[in-house]
C-alpha cells in the first residue's frame, strides 16, 4: 500500500494592521523591543517593486504574501 500525503494547516491567527504613516511619525529606523530580543527592520519598497519580488521568490513569507495580495485586492494603493 502506497502512503498517502495529506495537507497540513495551521489554526494560526493573523492580526495585520493597514494605516497610512509619515516620515515625521517614525521615531528610529527599526522597532521591537530590545530585552525580548526583537530586531525588526523596516524596508520600505514601491508596492509594485514588492509584487515582482513574489514572483522572483525574493519575498517567500505567507504573511508578507498575504498582505501584499490583500492592499491588491482592496485597491488600497
């Protein structure tokens, strides 16, 4: 008997958060808290600059995917 492969999911849930921002609002270049070990960099890209590098595979993480795919589907930009 052959084995059978089954899809995997996850129960994860996501909390993404959508607003427009300045440059006047930033206070440091990056974010996270330090004593957690948090070191997040901010890069910031045009949307469709973000679109071609899903396609090339630059940009493989599902959530970042999601929510670009998201902005496209609401015609946020």
């Amino acid at each position: 008997m052959k084995p059978i492969c089954l899809p995997v999911s996850v129960t994860e849930i996501l909390h993404f958060f959508v607003a427009e921002y300045s440059k006047e609002m930033k206070i440091t270049n990056g974010g996270g808290l330090e004593d957690e070990g948090e070191d997040i960099e901010v890069l910031e890209l045009a949307f469709n600059e973000a679109l071609s590098m899903i396609d090339s595979g630059e940009i493989k993480d599902a959530k970042t995917i999601m929510l670009l795919q998201y902005i496209r589907l609401k015609n946020i930009l």
